[in-house]
C-alpha cells in the first residue's frame, strides 16, 4: 500500500510499505480502507519542527486522525467488512496511508449523508463538542476565541448556537476572518493591526469577556492574553496544542481575577462524534466555509504546504484516497 513518511524537515514523500495485518491486532481492532483524511493543526509540528537528521523517517502515515474510510476487515462485533466510518487511527500507522488499524472504542458509523467531506469534519467537531460540554451555560455571554483555523471557527459557530451574546474572533490572518464572519462571528479583531485589549473592552463595554478561547496554541503567548481578555470570574478554556509542558504563566493575574481555566483535549468518541454527525447532517453547523481545498493523497506534500504557509487562502485540506 501507499503511506506517507516526513523524511526531513518540512519534507513528505509517499511510498510503498506493508499494509497492517489485522490478526496482529487485538479484539475489537478495524482495518480501515482510508477514503478521505484531512490535515489538521495538530499534524503540523511533525512536518514544521526541525528535528535531527537521525530521527527521519518519522513514522507512518505520521499523526493524521481525521479521518474517514470503508472497514476491509474486523475483529469488533460493531462493525463488518463493507460499514463507512469514522475511525481514528489506533496502532502504528497514521491516516496518511491506504490502510490503517482502528478500535471500536474510536470508531463510529457514518449517518447518510453527502458530501462525505463535510461527514469528515464530524471528527473536529466531536473535538469541540467535548470541550464546550465543559463550560456550562453560556447563554448571553461575551466571549473570545482567539484563533480562526479550523478548529476556532468550529468554535465560534458552536458558541454562536449555544446562545453566546458576543463573540469576538481573533486572527491574524484576514480570509479567516471573513470565513469567522460566516460561522457567525459577531466581531473579527486581527491582533497584529489591532490593540485586541482595547477592541474587546470597547465591545464589551468594559465587562471584559466571561469566556475566552485559545485555539491557537503551539506559543506561550496566546494563554497569557487570555487572562488580560477575561473578565474576574471569568473562564479560560484551552484548547490549543502546546508545544511545550512548561509555560510562562501570568499566574498573579490568573490568581488576582479569580479566573477559571479548563484544558480540554479530545472527545468521547461514542458520544461526541454521533452528535457532531447529527448537527452537520441536519444543517444546525454549516462546516462548509472550512473545506477550501482537495487534493489527491499523492499530493501532501502540497497539501500541508498550503495549511501551514496559508497558501492560497486554504483552512481545511481534504486529501482524496480514491481517484
């Protein structure tokens, strides 16, 4: 089978390699023919951070989980030969590959429903859902999500349907900006023009936001203005990736405002992931304005050019497996 390795430093190529053996997996294992995958934030380190020349190839199929596809073969009572699913890679291989291993635990079936890349976008979204389920009521709040890739404008329209008064979304690249609009955006601040403090003071009028959202990660930075953007008794939900364990943390002010703040990584996957299935499928989040780009499998190298350089205005790269 084809499977993608990043063999250097900003560097993909495909080869030929063994597809997984599902019998070396253990009960309640899938072996999934990959249809669809898309390139998510998460992924990028793998091909942005610089890393010595002995540690290439970096493995299999690298840290894609978005991802849907045909089971070929089951060890799961769940699902057979034939189901379309949603399934997170488990074992090995990452979704940049033909084929991949999965768990039932992590894998739930498709609703009917087309276009299938919009189905794809079940997977962030379960992510979302998982952390807003977290927050409480949110109706008539103010709030701030800094970051408008995919995931904070998934945020932002999730925060739009659960009743949000204000939401501020904060990026410093414009086209996100006006796709943050279409995901129901209230207000669109760019950092890098503007003083965001004051630009959410003055929206606010002078209340401060009672949520703020980081979904920028992968810097220090963003969590520390999350606490000068919350109001006392405010709440800070992260969301972004660290690249780091240790942070630079404003812990007075964090300590002075009284501030709540909730980590949120992954979803439930039994629960999240049917649920995000059902909003998209019934038209209550349009995930539509995300989904920019497609390309062919063979052509990730391109793909994650595109995501991580904003090429081209691109937010979600679909890559295509079936030709």
């Amino acid at each position: 089978m084809k499977a993608a390795h990043v063999v250097a430093h900003r560097q993909i190529k495909v080869f030929e390699v063994e597809a997984p053996k599902i019998e070396d997996f253990p009960v309640g294992s899938i072996k999934v023919k990959t249809r669809m995958t898309a390139i998510c934030g998460s992924d990028s380190p793998h091909f942005v951070l610089k890393r010595q020349a002995e540690d290439y190839p970096l493995n299999i199929g690298i840290s894609i989980h978005e991802c849907v596809g045909t089971v070929a073969e089951s060890r799961s009572h769940q699902f057979k030969a034939g189901d379309l699913v949603q399934a997170r890679p488990t074992a090995g291989i990452g979704g940049l590959a033909e084929y991949y291993i999965s768990h039932d635990n992590v894998a739930v079936k498709l609703v009917d429903f087309d276009p299938l890349d919009q189905m794809l976008m079940s997977q962030p979204l379960g992510t979302v859902i998982w952390a807003v389920r977290k927050l409480g009521n949110i109706l008539n709040q103010d709030t701030v999500v800094l970051g408008q890739g995919p995931m904070g404008l998934l945020m932002t329209h999730m925060l739009s349907n659960l009743g949000a008064k204000t939401i501020i979304a904060a990026d410093t690249v414009d086209f996100r900006l006006a796709t943050a609009r279409k995901m129901r955006a209230t207000h669109t601040v760019n950092p890098e023009r503007e003083d965001i403090v004051a630009q959410v003071r003055e929206i606010t009028d002078g209340r401060m936001a009672d949520l703020v959202v980081e979904v920028v990660g992968h810097n220090q930075q963003t969590v520390n203005l999350c606490l000068k953007l919350a109001k006392r008794l405010g709440t800070v939900l992260t969301f972004g990736v660290p690249d780091e364990d240790i942070y630079a943390f404003q812990y007075g002010e964090f300590f002075s405002k009284n501030v709540t703040m909730i980590g949120s990584v992954g979803p439930d996957s039994q629960n999240d992931y049917p649920l995000a299935m059902d909003m998209i499928a019934q038209g209550r989040l349009d995930v539509s304005p995300l989904i920019t780009h497609h390309l062919p499998f063979t052509e990730v190298q391109r793909g994650f050019e595109l995501f991580i350089d904003h090429r081209d205005q691109a937010i979600k790269v679909v890559l295509d497996y079936e030709q």
